[in-house]
C-alpha cells in the first residue's frame, strides 16, 4: 500500500475520483450519514459509479463498491482496471470485508484499488493487498467432482482433498466419510 495525494496521481486516476466524489453526491445515508461514492474503471475506457444505500433493516443496505461493480456487471462489463473510493473520513476509507470478497472475485488481483478522503488524502493498494487470502470458486467441493481441491494438484490447496469419497484432511491425514462419530462409517 502506498499513500499519496490527488495531484501526484495520473490522470486517469484523479478522473476515477472525481467520478467517485460525483457518485457520493446520490447516496442514500439517512441513517448514518455516510455517503460513500465508487467508480469502477472498465477496460473499454468507461467509469461505472456507484454509491451506498442504506435501508431501515440494516443488512439490506448496500456499500457503493459493491453497487459500482454490479451495475458494470449488469451492463456487460468484465474487465475492471480500477476501483476507486471516496467518503468524507479521517482516513482513506477502507472497503468492508464484503466488498472485498466482492473484489476478489470479480477482479484481477493485481488491479488498482485507489481508497481517499475528501482531504485529498489517497492509498493506493491492489485487490490481492485488501483480501490475500479470500474464498475462491475452488474453495467450493460439489458432490461428485473431484480434483478441485488439495490433493489433486490442483486448485489452491488450502481445503481437504475427497480423494475416493472420503475426506483426507491435510493438517492430519486423518479421514471421514462424514455423518458419524470418528471411527463410524
């Protein structure tokens, strides 16, 4: 991660918050009063925006990262090269865990991930630096696949392998076929 200010960025990144800080203006925050503003940067040159909305049951609201990213879903975009971020906070704001998980999978881990503050206060960081090590689609074990986690050679050998049906767990090597105490079958 990298601190710097909005007159030291490129070009391409000072328009990225600028569109960001515009997005801010359309939050709807009357709860908190937190106005976030995203802007996500595509491939084909477009600023997609985005700003939080909040909602009266509380985990309903949405965080503007994420509404940035899904409506550059929905319109047809794949290939994000920036994100970028702005609330009026003594910090660069930092993205939730949620948004995170959001970046990491929909995003290369290498991308620009620029966080700032009305201040002029910027930190530049990338979506790998935000969440290292997050749930990836080969974290997921479907029934009858196999090869997708350890033990396989491939995948990214964080989980437990399910090598001829039974769960071989690598820290112990001890194994199950689930659904009853250890030795039950």
């Amino acid at each position: 991660m990298e601190q710097s200010t909005w007159e030291a960025l490129p070009p391409e990144h000072r328009e990225g918050l600028r569109r960001a800080v515009e997005a801010r203006e359309g939050a709807y925050v009357p709860y908190s009063h937190f106005a976030v503003g995203a802007a996500v940067r595509t491939g084909s040159g477009a600023y997609v925006q985005g700003f939080n909305i909040e909602n009266a049951a509380y985990p309903l609201s949405m965080c503007a990262e994420r509404v940035a990213l899904y409506r550059a879903y929905a319109e047809g975009e794949r290939d994000f090269r920036a994100l970028y971020v702005v609330a009026d906070a003594p910090r660069p704001v930092p993205p939730c865990g949620a948004c995170r998980q959001v970046m990491a999978e929909l995003c290369p881990p290498t991308m620009p991930v620029i966080l700032a503050n009305l201040r002029g206060e910027v930190l530049l960081t990338t979506v790998e630096e935000l969440l290292p090590f997050f749930f990836a689609p080969d974290d997921l074990l479907r029934q009858g696949e196999r090869g997708a986690l350890l033990g396989s050679g491939e995948g990214n050998g964080r989980g437990p392998s399910s090598e001829g049906g039974e769960v071989q767990f690598p820290e112990t090597g001890a194994g199950s076929r689930g659904g009853g105490r250890e030795g039950e079958a």
